[in-house]
C-alpha cells in the first residue's frame, strides 16, 4: 500500500536561523520531518525552550505556535513503503524514549560550514536529524554523509515533491480544515440516530 513522510523547511526567523542564513544564503534554515499531511507529528533538533535558543535537542514541535506561528515553509513529500515508514517510526520512538541523552549538535554546524565531517554520538542538528532518520529507514536521499547535509539540500532530491511554499499557518490552515471538512461516514450518522432513538 505505501505511506507518505513530509520534509518541512522552514524560515523561524529565530537568531540561530538567522545566522545559518548568513552561511547557506538561504531563507529556509531549519528541517523537520512529519509523518503526516497536517503535520500533528512532526520531529526535529532544535530548540527545547520556547525562549532560550542554547537549550536545543530532540523535540515534537507543536506548527501551530512559538516559533512556527509567523513561519514561512516548503513542504515536501515522498512516497515510502510500509517498512521504510515504519523503521523511521522506531527510530524516531528511540531517540524520544532515550531524549536525555541527545543534545543539539552546535560544533556540528561549525564542521558543516568548514565542509569538515564532525561526528558526535547524541547530537545532531536538524538537517542531520533527518538526513538520518529516512537514510536509516532505507531511504537514502543524499550520497554525502547525514552530518553534511544542509536544509536547502532536500530541495533538490529526486523522490521528494514539492506541495506547499509560503506561509506555514496557511498551509495549515488549507489541509487541516480540508481534513475537518471530510464528510462524517454514515456508520457514524447511524449510531448517532440510534442514541436519539433508544
């Protein structure tokens, strides 16, 4: 059957954001990846604390606030199979379970802009995050190492689809109303009228 993962991009505006931006010359500084269309489950390194950039590790990050909420994005999808979404599901649930022991991957940035590999256990950065995450679900998307890719990188993958740029809060707004708009089955519609009726 297939399911479907979701690389987000987007532009925080946040200073370490800012600061990347000043090195790729891109506007779109920060990865996230999401296994699903309104992106409810959505994961990345980054910021733990709403306002202290310094404290940075594994999140589930919530699209609808703090940072994300006057955020430009891209989204992107690709297809995988059932086993490939699943070994990333498994992955990410370990790195949550054991999220004391992983840290924001600061000196990795620095090897990034050096185009120097720097490998440290526990740590990653965003882009590095996901870059691991699909290539150890069986999807490798970069023939460069994980702790060498950068966000605007995923632009140019082949399996990956563009769906969505602009304003993060639109986006959501245009899929998650589309999904609340779906017509109510009619097994539903029946138990609804049988509790009126008993």
């Amino acid at each position: 059957m297939g399911k479907t993962i979701y690389i987000v991009l987007t532009d925080t505006g946040t200073l370490l954001s800012k600061a990347i931006g000043m090195y790729t010359r891109k506007d779109l500084n920060h990865a996230s990846i999401a296994f699903d269309e309104g992106l409810t489950e959505m994961y990345s390194f980054g910021r733990k604390q709403p306002h202290n950039p310094f404290i940075g590790g594994f999140v589930q990050e919530n699209v609808s606030e703090g940072i994300f909420r006057d955020a430009n994005c891209a989204v992107f999808r690709c297809p995988v199979s059932d086993g490939e979404y699943e070994k990333m599901r498994q992955k990410i649930r370990f790195i949550e379970q054991n999220k004391d022991r992983y840290k924001y991957n600061f000196i990795g940035l620095f090897g990034v802009a050096f185009n120097v590999k720097i490998q440290r256990e526990h740590a990653f950065f965003c882009s590095q995050f996901v870059a691991t995450i699909v290539n150890e679900g069986g999807v490798p998307m970069f023939t460069i190492k994980p702790n060498l890719v950068q966000p605007h990188h995923f632009t140019n993958v082949p399996c990956l689809t563009q769906v969505f740029e602009g304003k993060l809060q639109s986006y959501l707004t245009k899929v998650r109303g589309k999904q609340e708009r779906q017509p109510v089955r009619m097994g539903l519609w029946k138990s609804l009228v049988v509790r009126l009726l008993a």
